[in-house]
C-alpha cells in the first residue's frame, strides 16, 4: 500500500480517535493503544480498516491535544461570526482539528494536500453544506498559517 493511502487511512483513523477521546472521555494512551491493536488494518464488524503510517496517526492524535488551546482559538476565527467551535458537531471539531493540526505542524505535507484529504474525510459524514464550511476553514487557516505557500500560489 502506498504512503499516501497510509498517511490517508491514519488522517481518517485521527480523526475517529480524536472524536472518540471527545465524546466518551477516554484518555490518549488508551485510545491510541485501542486504535492500532484493534482498527487499524483490521475489519471491524465488516468494516474493512486500512493499514494506517503509525507513527503519522501518533502525531495527529497527539499532536491535537497537545496544541487544541492553540488551535481552537485559531478555528473559532474562521467559523461564521457567533458560531464557536464548541457549537460545532463533535466528529466536524475532530476533522477541524486535525486539519489545522497538519496545517500548522506539519509543513512537510502541501497545503493542498491536507486540505483536499480533510474534506475527503468530511464527505463520508457530511453533506455538501457541511463540507464546503469545512473546506473553507481549512483553507482559512492554511492562509494564516502557512501565507508563503499561498503566495507562491498566486
């Protein structure tokens, strides 16, 4: 299997983990620990879940929770005016997250890149609506987190 699909298969684990951690409380090294002994490359009630990059699904995880008073300030000024994140869907929070977690940290993935593999995620929960608002965050926060790359772009 590719890097690519790796790295998209760990982006969409994160994503899942990061929502789970969320809504039931369960700490990181539990979660972390659960995800890559019983999902990742596994088929879960006839699910199939792809290999995952290990290493790259530790830093996203991880990595959110280590910057998420960084970062959900940062998402809160790119959400519509009175919308917070708290206000957002749970599973929206984690796609947001990790996006702007790869977007900030992670310079060696293009912007493009991430912003193309988080709305992909979007889709399987979302529709349209929820996914344009999504693409358009991220690309906000690409903008301010990354403008170099924007105006190589131009």
């Amino acid at each position: 299997m590719a890097k690519g699909e790796q790295r998209s298969a760990a982006r969409l684990a994160a994503v899942q983990a990061l929502y789970q951690m969320e809504i039931s409380g369960s700490p990181l090294p539990d979660t972390l620990a659960q995800f890559e002994s019983h999902w990742l490359g596994q088929t879960v009630d006839g699910d199939e879940y792809k290999p995952a990059e290990a290493a790259f699904f530790r830093d996203l995880v991880g990595g959110v929770l280590k910057q998420q008073r960084t970062l959900d300030p940062l998402i809160d000024r790119t959400l519509a005016g009175g919308w917070p994140l708290k206000r957002v869907e749970a599973i929206m929070r984690a796609i947001l997250r990790a996006g702007a977690f790869e977007l900030g940290k992670r310079k060696d993935v293009p912007v493009k890149v991430v912003i193309t593999e988080y709305v992909d995620i979007a889709h399987a929960f979302f529709e349209r609506d929820e996914v344009g608002m999504i693409n358009a965050v991220l690309d906000a926060v690409a903008r301010e987190t990354r403008p170099d790359e924007f105006a190589k772009r131009a």
